[in-house]
C-alpha cells in the first residue's frame, strides 16, 4: 500500500520559470515530510524538510508548502535551473512509523534551457 | 554536511554467490542505519531498519536470511546478499540517520549496483 503518492512521474518546465512538484500522503500521523533529489546511480540528497507544525518552509529557491487537511505537499523551484534537472522524492514519517520513512515513487523534472 | 559512503559502488557476481555491500557514516554517528533497494523507475524500497548492536528490523516481504544485515558499529553497517540470483539485480542504497543536532535527517549513501548474471 503506496502511503506517499507522486502522481505526476515526469515534468517539463523552462528553464527561470517554476517548478512545481506534488505530493499526496494517506497516513494522517505522518508528522514530518522531506524532498530529496536524486541523479542517476547515485544517493537522494536531502533538499528541504517540513514538520506539520508549519504549513511553509522557504530554502533559498525552494519552497515546500504544507496542506494537512488535504495530506499534500508540494515543492516549488523559483527559478527553475538546468542543474535542476533530477528525479525528486517527496518522504514522510511519523511517531507510528518508528520515525521510518516512506517515500513516493518520484517525479523526474527535466529544465530545458 | 554528513557523509555516507558505501562500498562497492558496483558489483558484478554470478549466480549463487554472496555479496557484501558496506554502508559507513565517515563523520557522525548513526544509530540507526537504513537498506533500501531502487528498481529502474520506481520508488526507494525500505528493505531493514539496522540499530547498533542489535538485530535488524525487515520489512514485510524482505527475507532476512538472504539479506543479512550487520551493524557491528556506529559508524558501520553491512547487508550481505546471500545465493544471489539475478532477480536480486539492483541498486541499493543505505542511509544513517544521525544522533544528534535535527535527529530525522537521513543521509544516503551512493548507493551500489548488484548485477547477477
């Protein structure tokens, strides 16, 4: 059972403009959420984290905004770089998860120049 | 920032051998240290949870005699797969999540390609 949804696989978006990369979650004990991006063949990296205590969190060009009542997320890229370019994984976790994480299935931002 | 670092970063064996892949945090220390597994395309798989000194928790549908997971350390953990199949074809990747500071960061490893011919 997928608890972490990244509906959207894939995204296209120009290079200075916003990206905006979503996130459903099912679990209404998740309590913290994180974005990675990961490069092929190699580890996620930690991007920027939100507890649900907050419903923003603002990190140079990315933003992660927080919907509880909706269980969503999302993260915004202002302006969008082709460095970019990288899978992203949007993970939560909870007190009722041993502080576990579950991860979506990714969403794969290309910036075209 | 914290590191991780694993070892091989790719590996090729034949099939019915073991492989041991190595996951060290080279400067923090990390309690608790976590397997996941990548197939092409699809989302990070939590395998194991691995706590210094103790046994390895697994995931549903992970089976724990084939991934052995040791955390002999606070900086050191392995998983070996053993009688490798080539269904077992893969990138893993670890994580260490640190005892101080924000305690629900996780870093990853590079990970390691398991190819089983």
């Amino acid at each position: 059972d997928q608890q972490v949804k990244q509906n959207s696989p894939s995204l296209s978006v120009q290079e200075g403009r916003i990206s905006i990369l979503n996130c459903d979650y099912t679990n209404s004990m998740f309590d913290y959420f994180l974005w990675y991006k990961k490069y092929p063949a190699e580890g996620p990296t930690f991007l920027i984290s939100i507890s649900s205590i907050k419903d923003k969190n603002e990190d140079g060009r990315f933003t992660v905004f927080l919907n509880k009542s909706a269980k969503h997320l999302s993260l915004h890229i202002v302006p969008s770089q082709p460095g970019d370019s990288a899978v992203y994984f949007c993970a939560a976790s909870g007190m009722n998860t041993g502080n576990q994480f579950y991860f979506g299935t990714g969403t794969s931002l290309t910036v075209i120049p | 920032g914290a590191v991780v670092s694993q070892h091989p970063s790719w590996v090729i064996c034949k099939s019915g051998t073991s492989v041991k892949i190595e996951c060290r945090s080279l400067d923090f220390q990390a309690t608790t240290m976590f397997w996941y597994r990548q197939f092409p395309k699809q989302s990070l798989m939590l395998m194991a949870t691995s706590n210094e000194g103790s046994k390895a928790t697994y995931e549903q549908g992970v089976e724990k005699d084939k991934f052995l997971i040791n955390h002999a350390s606070l900086t050191l953990s392995t998983l070996t797969v053993t009688s490798a199949h080539p269904e077992d074809s893969s990138f893993y990747i670890c994580s260490a999540r640190t005892i101080s500071g924000r305690d629900y960061e996780q870093y990853f490893g590079p990970g390691t390609r398991l190819t089983v011919t």
